[in-house]
C-alpha cells in the first residue's frame, strides 16, 4: 500500500503548492491515485506483449483478429485519471512539482496522448 500512500502523498503536495488542497478532497485524491495505480499496472500488462492483438474465434468457428483487451483496460484508467486530475485542478500548467515526480510524468502521458488524439 505504499505505492497508493506515495501517490496520495504527491498529490496532496502539488495541490498545497498551488493552494487548493483541503481535507474535504482526501477521497478524491484516494480515487486518484487508485485510478493512477490501475493505469500503472496496465501499463505494466501492455510492456509485455509483443502484439496488439489477439485472434478471437467465432461461435461459427471463424477467426479474427481484434484489439487486445489490455488495451482498453489501459485507455479506460487513463480517461478516469485525466479526469480526476482535472477535477482536482491537477494540470500540466498548474503543477508545481519537479521534473521526476510520478504525477508530473502521469499527466505528460496524458497530455501526449490528449495530443495524439488517442485520448478522445
């Protein structure tokens, strides 16, 4: 559970540097970093594949190939973090943390991917 107290720990840090942290926020930033370690352990799945996708064969037999599910696991916990981030005033411009910060590279990600359109 450190990892999820890390990640609250960092949070609650870039929203006192800013001056919008109050305790009345703690379950929004637990529900944060949650998401954020939902994000990191589909990450984690994707690393390892060597496809992107699976055959899936049909009740009539027939084979196809389609999107692997960790994909969508992954993209569904991106879209809920950016916008718990975005609720708790958490953006790229906003935060004051330094460079090697987990929540300051958690939101380029999400930035990278807003700007790909893949975030949409």
């Amino acid at each position: 559970m450190s990892d999820l107290d890390d990640i609250k720990e960092k949070i609650r840090a870039a929203m006192n540097s800013q001056g919008t942290y109050t305790s009345d926020l703690d379950l929004c930033i637990t529900l944060c970093a949650g998401s954020y370690i939902a994000f990191k352990i589909a990450l984690n799945d994707i690393a390892k594949k060597k496809r992107s996708f699976v055959t899936e064969v049909s009740r009539e037999g027939n084979k196809k190939l389609v999107a692997h599910p960790a994909f969508k696991v992954l993209f569904d916990a991106l879209e809920v973090t950016r916008k718990q981030l975005r609720e708790l005033g958490l953006t790229l411009q906003t935060l004051s943390a330094s460079d090697d910060d987990e929540v300051n590279d958690l939101i380029n990600e999400v930035d990278k991917i807003d700007r790909d359109g893949e975030g949409d």
